[in-house]
C-alpha cells in the first residue's frame, strides 16, 4: 500500500513539474487570444499598423487587456497594446523577436549558414 501510495505521488510530482515546464516555455502565464478578442484585437492592431501579419496575440500582457504582436511588411516587428474597449494604446518595437521567426528559429540568413555546416 506505502509503495503504491509513493508511486501515485511521484507520478503526481513528475505531471506537476512538466506542467510547470510548459507554462515557463510558453511565457508565463499569458494565453493566447481567442475567438472575438482575438478578431477585434487583432482588427484594430491591423488598422493601427496599416497592415502587416499578426505573429502572436497575448491576453493580459504587459498591463494592457490585449496584446499584439504584428510582422511589418519591412521586416520590422511591433507590440501593439490595445485595451478593454479595443482601442490601440501603445506600440513599441518588439525586440525579442528581432532576427527570429516565433517558432525561436534564427532568421533565414543565419539558417542558410547552419544548413551549410550539415
């Protein structure tokens, strides 16, 4: 009985550390945008850049309700903060993404050279 009872705890100590895992490679405790949220936010993130493809949404980021992150079509990638109502409040550059893709993956410069190395 001691031994199944050690076993289920273990198990249970295993699940809850990769769970911790998961949380802590996806950022937190930041949840991507779904269903209306994410078309009004992504709409308004979209009409305030004038453009471009949405690469990450995020709720509750940073202070602000909602959270977009836009590729422009230059190359350039911004954080657009849009609140409760919608409405666009703050942009900035986001700089975690600059030279990578969001899979983590170096931009195609650098990929070429280490395909090269293969």
């Amino acid at each position: 009985m001691k031994r199944k009872l050690a076993v289920i705890v273990a198990l249970g100590l295993v699940a809850g550390a990769v769970s911790a895992g998961f949380a802590i490679a996806a950022g937190g405790d930041e949840q991507p945008l779904t269903g209306s949220q994410l078309d009004k936010a992504t709409d308004a993130a979209l009409a305030h850049t004038g453009g471009g493809t949405v690469v990450e949404t995020e709720a509750d980021s940073d202070d602000v309700p909602y959270s977009v992150e836009v590729r422009l079509d230059n190359g350039r990638v911004v954080e657009v903060e849009v609140d409760e109502k919608f409405d666009v409040v703050a942009e900035e550059t986001d700089d975690d993404a600059k030279g990578e893709d969001e899979s983590g993956n170096d931009d195609p410069a650098n990929q070429e050279e280490s395909e090269d190395e293969d």
